[in-house]
C-alpha cells in the first residue's frame, strides 16, 4: 500500500539570458532526531515533594504551621534566661520549666481530644490564645519580681499550645488517606521539620535573649505561635472533619506498645543530650555542646527527607523493627568515637551519623500511630506520643545526668545506646506477644 509522502517544498524557477536559475525554499538544515530524546524524557516526573505540595491548600497550612512550630524550641531556652538572670537561680528555671512540661504532658491528650470531637479551628484558636496569655503572664511575673509561684502558674498556663504538629499530620492523613505512598512522604516532611523547628528554635532564642532584652525571646516566641495558629487555622479547606464521640470514649490502647517504644526514645533523646554536655564539659569546651547536639538534628532532619523520597517497602509493621535495630546501632557509635578517640571532634560526626536513624524510626512509628488509631482519636493518639516522648526525656535526662555524675563521662554514652536497645526489646517482645493477644480479644 502506498504511504503518504510530505509536499515537497516549493521551488521557484527563473531564466536569466541563457541561464536557468532555481531557488529552494526548503530549510538548509534539518535537525536530526535524537533516539534517547523521548516524548516521557522532555518532561520530567515531579518529585514526591512536589507532587505533596501541588495538592491545594497543603503549601497554606504548612507555612502557617511551621511558624508556629518554630517557638516550640524556644520557650524553655527563653524561659531558663529570662528567670535565672532575673532571679539568679538555675534550680528555680529548670523548675519552672519541667513544671510545664509535666503540664503539657497532661493536659496535651485532653486538648487533642477536643480538637478530634470539635474541629482544629475551634480548639486551637482558644487553646492557643490561652497559651499565649501563659507566656505573656510568665514574662511580666519575671519582669516586676512576682513571688516564685506565680512563674510556676503562668507557666503551667502554656500547657493549652495545641499539638499542632500532630495537627498537621492529621490533614496530611485526612489529605492522603488513599495514598499510603504519600502519607509516608508527609510524615517524613512533619518528621524533618520537627527537627529544624527544635534545631533553630534554641539558636533564635539565644539570639535574641543575648542581643536585645532577657524577655526578647518568649515576646517573639508568643508572637510568632499566635501568628502561625491562626494562619493554621484559616485554612479550613484541608481541615479534617470533626468527629463527634462518646464522652466516655477510652483511650486508643492499640497504641499502648508503641506509646512504651516512644518512652524509650525519648530516653534516647534526654540522655543523649546531658551526656553529650557533661562530655564537653569535661573537655573544656562547654560552649561548643550546643552545635554538636545541633549535628545531631541535622543529621535527622537529612535522613527524614531522603527517607520521604523513597517509596516505602512493605508495611510500617516490618519497617519499625528494622529503624529501631539501626537507631540501636547507630547509637552505639558516640560510645564508640569517644572510647577510641576521647576528643569532642571525634563525636561530632558520630553524632551526626547517630541522628541519621532517628527520623526513620520516629516516621514509621508515628505512621502505625495513624494506622491502629481510630480515625477519631486520631489528635488524641498523636498527642499520647508527645507525652511518651516527654516522658522519656524527662527519665532520659535523670538517667544521663546520673551516669554523668558517677561514672567516666565517656562511659556515660552506654545511657542512650542502652536506651536505644530497650526500645527494640520492647518491639520485639510486643510482636512475639501480639497473636497470643489477638486470642485472648
């Protein structure tokens, strides 16, 4: 069968005496088609990230909510300035500030309740205005001398701040309920931004503690939460809906074993971070602890990204023992650089390859969170975490502080790497239990 064939260009013929002149129109030089370029190779695929941040509405909420994460790592940094150079006593800042996170650790799942029963806007609004009139009491307490309890009240207030975080990992879920590939994505950019949040937070409030006024810190720190939650909460399009439960509702307790390995971790944390102080202490270089434990969240907050940007393999059940076995490893390599080298350089890139295991493992944990919860208490499980979290901290720095003070300060190291391996044991021993557990239910 005949094929088609292209026109051919036009010509135009011209006699000129006794010459025949033709000109040719058709193009001098065609461009030859390269076989490697392909329809599919000129436009690229977007990235994971891209392809999150296209959806509508999701760029709003998390701009708003990343600048109301941000004070989250400045509070306690501006407090502890702010009263003991007012009151010249460190015993009575650290006080202070544990109270409020023993505050924030009860109240925080009774908020996220709310907000799971009544709807984001209508309990974080309050909730974060209660909070900021905390910090604002705190900051005039400390500025006219009010006796040393009115600093515990007003701090305690603070406990209100929503969990936004966990907030933003709700629409996220809401979002991309029918794309688990996606979620991950998500929860890997919640987890990454957490750790520069509590990365720069600390800096920002030193800043502006030592550059402008002692109470610099809180002010911008309560200006920039009541900032962020109310440009958080104007976003209603990616808002999940309320969901309206019994009052006596129980609970989320399929999360119990999870909750237990989040303690664990947070010991990780609080330990890791007295002993890493001690150490530079002892090497003389108290100063330079606070920008090697930063290497430590940097290290977490890369590893979350690249994390995010692979497609997850298999369900978050058979991940989390796998992240938990590497933060166990990874763990042990400060005990290790320390051991061999004794020298606060050779800790840095330990801690740096240390805090490479972190946000994996805090990722997949919080995605089975999201998976056994029910949808809702979805707010309410996300904030029992935080709570774990705390909890563990709190154990994790008695513990460090402890060994700091009783043992060789590179021996001191077992305390977070011995954290590490009871979070595996917990997970471990969770899933030799789980069937026998399912029975019995």
């Amino acid at each position: 069968m005949p094929q088609p064939t292209e026109p051919a260009p036009p010509r135009l013929h011209a006699v000129t005496a006794d010459t025949l002149v033709t000109v040719d129109f058709s193009p001098r030089f065609q461009r030859r088609a390269d076989p490697r370029r392909t329809p599919h190779s000129r436009s690229r695929p977007p990235g994971p990230y891209r392809r999150l941040f296209a959806l509508p509405g999701t760029r709003a909420f998390t701009a708003g909510n990343l600048l109301a994460r941000l004070p989250m790592g400045m509070f306690s940094v501006s407090a502890v300035v702010m009263i003991a150079g007012s009151r010249g006593s460190y015993a009575l800042a650290g006080a202070v500030t544990a109270t409020g996170l023993a505050a924030t650790g009860l109240v925080g799942p009774w908020i996220a309740r709310l907000v799971d029963r009544y709807g984001q806007a209508r309990v974080a609004v309050p909730a974060t205005v209660t909070a900021v009139l905390g910090s604002l009491a705190l900051l005039l307490c400390v500025r006219y001398g009010a006796p040393d309890w009115t600093l515990f009240a007003a701090y305690a207030a603070t406990a209100t701040t929503p969990n936004l975080g966990g907030m933003s990992r709700a629409r996220w879920a809401h979002l991309l309920r029918e794309d688990p590939a996606a979620l991950h994505t998500a929860n890997s950019f919640e987890q990454a931004a957490d750790e520069l949040c509590f990365m720069l937070g600390p800096v920002l409030a030193s800043f502006l503690t030592g550059t402008l006024f002692p109470e610099a810190g809180t002010l911008a720190g309560a200006v920039l939460l009541l900032t962020g939650a109310l440009l958080f909460a104007a976003q209603r399009a990616t808002e999940p809906p309320p969901r309206p439960g019994s009052a006596t509702a129980r609970t989320p307790l399929r999360i119990g074993t999870l909750l237990v390995c989040f303690v664990a971790t947070g010991a990780v944390f609080g330990s890791m971070e007295v002993v890493t102080i001690a150490y530079a202490d002892a090497q003389g270089h108290r100063s330079a602890a606070g920008a090697v434990l930063a290497l430590q969240a940097a290290g977490s907050c890369a590893a979350g990204l690249l994390y995010g940007a692979l497609r997850p393999t298999g369900p978050a059940e058979r991940r989390l023992p796998v992240c938990l076995l590497s933060m166990a490893a990874l763990m042990s390599l400060p005990l290790l650089a320390v051991r061999a080298f004794d020298s606060l350089w050779a800790l840095a890139p330990a801690l740096l390859a240390a805090g490479m295991a972190t946000a994996p493992t805090m990722v997949t944990a919080m995605t089975l969170v999201q998976d056994r919860a029910p949808a809702d208490r979805l707010n309410e499980g996300m904030s029992l975490v935080v709570t774990a979290l705390l909890t563990g901290i709190a154990c994790g720095s008695a513990l460090g502080g402890w060994a700091a003070d009783h043992v060789p300060p590179t021996a001191a190291f077992v305390t977070p790497a011995a954290a590490a391996v009871a979070a595996l044991a917990v997970n471990a021993v969770s899933r030799i239990a789980s069937p026998n557990s399912r029975r019995t239910h």
